[in-house]
C-alpha cells in the first residue's frame, strides 16, 4: 500500500506516528513492510532566526517520527538544553519569545548552511532525515520560500492593521488577538517540491491528518498545482478532524477559521474542504464520536462520514484511528 499524507506539526505527526504503528505488522512475504508513506510537509510556517532557517512542522514531523522529539511540549528535541537561549537573552538578542533549544540548534545550523550552499530544501530535508530514518518519505510542500503572515487589529496603526509573522502571532500573542487575515507570502508564485505531484497521483490514499486546515493543510493546498492533484488522483481522500465538540483538539485553529469566515466545527471544516463530487478535495472525513450529529451534515455535502474516538491519548489509540481511515478508504474504493 502507498499513503500519502499532507500533514502540518504537531497534530499531523503525531497521527503518522500512528499510522505507522498500524502498518507495522503488515509485511510482504520477503518480510518487507508492504507500505510506503510519503508525507507532504507544510513550510510556510517557516521563518528565519538569528540567522538560521528554522521549519518548525519538517522539524516535529523529523523528530516525532525518528523518536527524537520531547513528547511533553510535542515539539523541539527531548532532553533539550537552553543555555545558548540564556545567552542569546543576556545579550538581549531579539525575539525572546522563540526558544531554539541547545540539540535543536544544530538541525537549524545545518540546514542553513546547505540551503546557503545552493542545496533546495527538499534535498536539504532528505538529508537531515538521512540521521533520523522517520519511516517515511518527508516532503517539504516547496523549495521555494513561503511564509504565512497574519493580519490583526492595531488601533495604534493609521490603518487599524498590522502584519505580523505567523510564529509571532502563534507563539508570542498565542492568537489571543482576532485574525483579520491570513496572508501565505509567496505563494502564488511557488512550484511543488519534487516528487509532491508524483506522491499524490501514484498513491493509494491520501490522507489529510487532523491539521490545521487554514495555516497547514490549507497552505500545502494552496501552492499551485497541488489542490488540482489532489482533486484528480485516482486514489481516495480521506480526512480526519481537527474540531472536537466545537473547539480545536491542539493549538488555536479556530481563531484562523474565523479569519476565513469558517466556523469551528466538524461539519463546518468538511464543507471548507469540500466533497470531490461537486469540486472539493474529500472523499470521506471521520469525526469524534462527540460529533455524531455532524455526520448527517457532513453526508449530505457528498462526503461519506463516521463518527470514532479521534482523541490522540497515546500511540495505540492514535493507530486505531489511523486504521478507521484506511478501513474508511477501503470502503469507498470498494
């Protein structure tokens, strides 16, 4: 079986990790696995700092996959240090509201210095996963530079408005202050790393992790060429919410939703997605078993949906949701 998933950070990778503890009994008869999971990584959450290109979501899908990641933040490297933070504050370097842990650092530094050599990312990721075998075939969306930037309200502004970097408005305001816009610099303009097209026409599913569908499913999305590839793969969509009981499962994905006048719900997200057979991306979308009401809703825009447990207590409870996707995907091929 070939999967390919668009996946952003943490809640992306944490469902791959999953994903992957349920193929692992699976095994051809030479005793080779008989999967191949390519994910697509969102990079438009990336940013520059102190003069190292950080990708946060390359980075935790990277770490998480190749058990390197500390699991209690679900970011960043466990058994992280910080004293080149101390040292960048004591000297008052800003941003101070951005940690580059110790280990993390020299992830940073090397990807900087081959993409400064003329390395693409895509190239530059194959080789830092080269250290950590993730078990999967990581994609960057892009080689070419992305950045997602919010704009909010700014009475102090002649405008009213402000522009801010995305990491700034997640990590520092921790979205407490209302979207106005979400703004992927760059984008227009970008191209598909190679092997994203290929992935998604020469797989036998596509998966869309309970990610967030503005900022990273929807970035990936929006790079030219890969929501058309997507639409015509032979293969079928399936999907999985990020929206329990009302509110984002992880992280502040609602306030974005608001942005883009989508409201915070399960429903709600698969008609922003949309069903294949009247132009969308999804085949079928599993919800929380909290949600069962949607399930009707979602049924009727043309998308075939179930309610499950979709909270990712721990890894064997993630790979059983892992598996109502693939059982979902078998019953609409069938």
């Amino acid at each position: 079986m070939r999967i390919t998933a668009l996946s952003g950070g943490i809640g992306g990778a944490r469902f791959i990790r999953g994903l992957l503890r349920h193929l692992a009994p699976r095994r051809n008869e030479s005793g080779v696995a008989a999967h191949e999971v390519s994910v697509i990584g969102n990079t438009a959450d990336d940013i520059s700092l102190f003069g190292l290109r950080v990708c946060p979501d390359l980075d935790t899908l990277m770490y998480t996959l190749g058990a390197g990641i500390d699991d209690a933040r679900g970011w960043g490297r466990s058994d992280e240090g910080w004293r080149a933070k101390e040292e960048l504050a004591a000297y008052g370097a800003e941003p101070g509201w951005f940690g580059l842990g110790d280990r993390d650092l020299a992830t940073h530094i090397v990807r900087t210095q081959l993409l400064a050599a003329g390395h693409p990312l895509s190239s530059v990721t194959a080789r830092l996963c080269a250290r950590w075998r993730p078990g999967v075939r990581l994609l960057p969306m892009s080689d070419d530079r992305i950045e997602t930037h919010i704009v909010i309200a700014d009475p102090e502004e002649p405008t009213g408005r402000r522009t801010v970097h995305f990491q700034e408005y997640w990590v520092r305001m921790q979205a407490a202050v209302p979207a106005l816009e979400v703004i992927p610099v760059g984008i227009a303009t970008s191209v598909p790393a190679p092997g994203v097209l290929d992935a998604i026409a020469d797989t036998d599913l596509v998966l869309l992790p309970p990610s967030n569908p503005v900022v990273s499913i929807g970035t990936i999305l929006g790079v030219p060429g890969i929501r058309d590839a997507v639409a015509r793969t032979r293969a079928p969509v399936v999907g999985l919410s990020p929206i329990v009981r009302g509110a984002p499962v992880r992280g502040m994905a609602d306030a974005v939703l608001a942005a883009i006048g989508v409201d915070s719900s399960a429903a709600a997200v698969a008609a922003h997605y949309g069903s294949r057979s009247a132009g969308g991306i999804l085949d079928g979308w599993l919800v929380d078993e909290a949600d069962t009401a949607a399930v009707q809703v979602v049924e009727g825009l043309g998308i075939a949906c179930r309610a499950v447990p979709l909270l990712m207590h721990d890894v064997a409870t993630t790979a059983a949701m892992a598996g109502e996707a693939l059982a979902m995907a078998g019953r609409i091929r069938a």
